[in-house]
C-alpha cells in the first residue's frame, strides 16, 4: 500500500520551496522594517488556552481543532492561530516588563479540520504580528498598513480592506441585546444556524453566509452607531489616519470576525481574486485577551494572514521568483578527472560557491544536459588535458560565451 499525505495538507515541493523562501523573506523585510521581531511559539499548547482565548461557541473551537490526548492524560492542540500562544508567552514570560510597548511577528503553520476546498487547508500558514502594549488607534493603523504593505510589495493592489468597530465590554453588551431583541421577531425566517447563534452570539448572524439572513437582516440595527464615547472616538481616528495616509478602505458593520476576543477595531482583507475563500488577513483589537489568560490588562492589536491564499493571487498574476542556480558545474572529461571534479566541488562549495558536478558516472553528454537542467550559470568540462595545463574553458551558459581561466582561480572568476 502506498501511504498518502493526510487529505487538507499538502507537501511544499523542492519546485515550490523557493517561491515560500522568497515569500518568506519579504514578509519578513516589512516586518523588520516596522521593527517587528520574531516570535516562535509551540506548535501545540494545552487544549485550555484555545478554548479560553478564541472562545468555545466560535467555529474554530467548537468544530476544527486538532484536540488529543497525550500519553500523559493532558488534553492539547495543535494550534489553530497564533495569538492565543503569543499572548501565552507574553505573560509566561514577562514581556513587557523590559518595555512597554511589544511587537512581535510569527510565520508558522496552523491546524484546522475545515472540510478542504481551494483555498481551505486543515495545515495552512499564516504570517501574522501582534502589538501588545498599545492601547491608541495610531497602533491599529501601523497593524493594518503593515498588512496592506506586504501585498503591495508583491504587486497586489486590488484588495479591499473592510473595516469596522465591534466595541468593548461596556458598549458591546448593549448592543448585543438591541440586536438580539430585534433578531428575535424575525427569527423563524432565519437559517438554522443563525436561529442557534441568537441566543448565545447574535453579531454572528450578521456575517452568515446565508443570501436570505443577509437579506434580512439588511435594516438591522449597526454597531457603528451604538458604540460608546470612547470606541467611536478611537475608530473615527483610524479611519481618518486611513485617510491622511492614503489607504482606502470600506466600513463593513456587518464584520464582526469569528473570535470573541475581538474589542474596538476589527479589519479584513479580501480579494476578488481568490473565489469564494476570498479573505487574505484578518487582525483587530484584543483589549480584553492578556487579562482572560491571567495577565495584567494588556491593550493589544494584531493580524494574521494566510500564505496559501497569497500564493493563489500571486500565480494568478504570474508572478515569478528568481531560480536557485548553481554557479557552476563541474563536468569530468574522464574518469580520472572525477577525483578531482569531486574534491574541487566540495572546496569551491567551503569557500562560498554553489556548485554542482556529477554524482551519477554519468558521460559527458549527459553531464551537460544536467549542468542546464539545474540552471548553472557556469560550466566548466575538466579532463587529463586541462588538468596537466592548471587551466580550462569556463562557459557561460547564459550568454554562451567562454573563456580561459586558472583552475586556482575558479572561484574569483564565476563569482564575478
Ligand atoms: P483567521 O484566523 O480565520 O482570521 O484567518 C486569517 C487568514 O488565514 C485568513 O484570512 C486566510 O487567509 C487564512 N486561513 C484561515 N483558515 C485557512 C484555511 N483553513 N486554509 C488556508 N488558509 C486559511
């Protein structure tokens, strides 16, 4: 029997790897360039801090988590996002003790039985950064234009940004109730689903994927307008700095995003591009999380984005990231030659140069036809005659030119 991969996850193949690495390294330039730095947490925590943080009626816990046993009778998870375990390592931690203001990235893979569908993985990654420490909307807007500025590095402009206001504990309540009331006389048109999330989460209605409860709940009253002093204040600023720094956006009262650990400003990114799994990111406001995990009260803001779907609109566009190519190939005329080729590889690689030769006896024809398959800038064809001369004809296999170089000097001559 042939042994399949698990359905929902997928093998990053080595024609693949480069195009992450590339995407990797630029996420990470604008990371760096906000003066964000890593942060690497476990790929599993207890089962508690997930269920604590995103909240047990959500989707994710109520439905998609990878939950197990271990052997010591603890119930874990492989984690479904990152920022219950950044929050988690924040307070375990002490981070901010050393400063007050903590901004931390993360690019790691996450877990989730979602039934797979383009664009849906149960092992998907996500780039994402958290600001924890800041309570003022200037730190919202550096969250989400450092979102923004990632895709416009890879020429992605044709994204929405959605943005809205879910309140705090003080205003949200209220609402809540106004929307639950005002639920409640339409509830028996209203899909199943929605009839369930009335009671015990009614904001959810309003994001339902369901065309009729959409339409029904058209009139419905809008946080926008229910939002006390101090939440309309802070999400006038964000849009007005939206403004003053150019960054379109649309205000969506429907956008509540799944989690519950969502206060004040809560934003997504979608693209027209990817179909009906169109989100790209997704981040907002989580005032109320350090405090429900054990922490002192802790203003933070963060996002996370999902790197398979990037992927997508990255090929969509055709984008192309430059090969990884050997410098050179080492090609052995003979079979005397191959100790050498061997030997010179192995040194030219020490000294900081890729190099590639023959593994495999092949002839030199053969050898020829892989030093352009692996895309070699340079090959290099040593035999007997090259050998006892200390010099050989270096070809460039991009302009096809050749010329004559020391064998000592090998290195200083494909480097240039
Ligand atoms: P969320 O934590 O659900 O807000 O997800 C943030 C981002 O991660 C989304 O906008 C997607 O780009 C991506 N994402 C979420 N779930 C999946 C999944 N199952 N497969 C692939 N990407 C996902």
């Amino acid at each position: 029997m042939i042994l399949k991969s698990i359905k929902g996850t997928k093998d990053i193949l080595p024609s693949d790897s480069s195009r992450w690495q590339y995407v990797e390294q630029v996420v990470r330039g604008v990371f760096h360039r906000y003066n964000y730095k890593e942060i690497r947490t476990p790929m599993f925590e207890l089962t508690s801090l997930f269920s604590r943080s995103i909240g047990e009626l959500t989707d994710i816990v109520g439905k998609e988590m990878y939950t197990f046993t271990d052997r010591s009778g603890d119930s874990v998870t492989l984690r479904p996002e990152g920022t219950a375990s950044v929050v988690r390592s924040y307070i375990q931690n002490n981070l901010g003790e050393a400063q007050p203001l903590v901004k931390v990235y993360y690019i790691a893979p996450m877990f989730r039985q979602e039934r797979p569908q383009a664009g849906r993985l149960r092992q998907f990654h996500q780039f994402g950064a958290e600001a924890i420490g800041s309570p003022t909307p200037e730190t919202d807007v550096e969250i989400i234009a450092m979102a923004a500025e990632i895709y416009r590095q890879f020429g992605i402009t044709n994204f929405t940004l959605k943005i809205n206001s879910v309140g705090d504990e003080e205003c949200r309540p209220r609402y809540k109730e106004l929307l639950r009331t005002e639920l409640m006389t339409i509830a028996d048109q209203l899909s199943v689903e929605s009839q369930k999330r009335i009671e015990q989460n009614p904001m959810r209605v309003l994001d339902s994927k369901d065309e009729k409860d959409l339409a029904l709940t058209k009139d419905m009253p809008r946080i926008t307008d229910h939002l006390n002093e101090e939440c309309a204040v802070h999400f006038e600023r964000v849009k007005e700095l939206l403004t003053l720094m150019g960054i379109p956006f649309v205000v969506d009262p429907r956008l509540v995003r799944g989690l519950d650990y969502y206060t004040k400003t809560a934003f997504e990114l979608t693209s027209d591009e990817l179909g009906s799994q169109s989100a790209l990111a997704g981040g907002g406001r989580y005032d109320l999380l350090t405090q429900e995990l054990g922490g002192k009260q802790t203003p933070a803001v963060g996002f996370a984005a999902g790197i398979e779907r990037l992927m997508m609109v990255l090929e969509k566009n055709n984008f192309t990231v430059p090969a990884l190519r050997p410098a050179l190939f080492l090609a052995a005329a003979d079979e005397a030659s191959r100790g050498w080729t061997i030997v010179t590889t192995m040194e030219l690689r020490s000294r900081g140069v890729a190099v590639e030769t023959d593994f495999l006896q092949r002839s030199l024809k053969a050898q020829m036809r892989e030093a352009d398959r692996q895309l070699a800038r340079h090959v290099v064809v040593v035999g007997a005659h090259e050998l006892a001369a200390g010099r050989a004809t270096l070809r460039n296999l991009d302009d096809h030119t050749n010329r004559e170089v020391e064998l000592g000097l090998l290195a200083d001559a494909v480097m240039r």
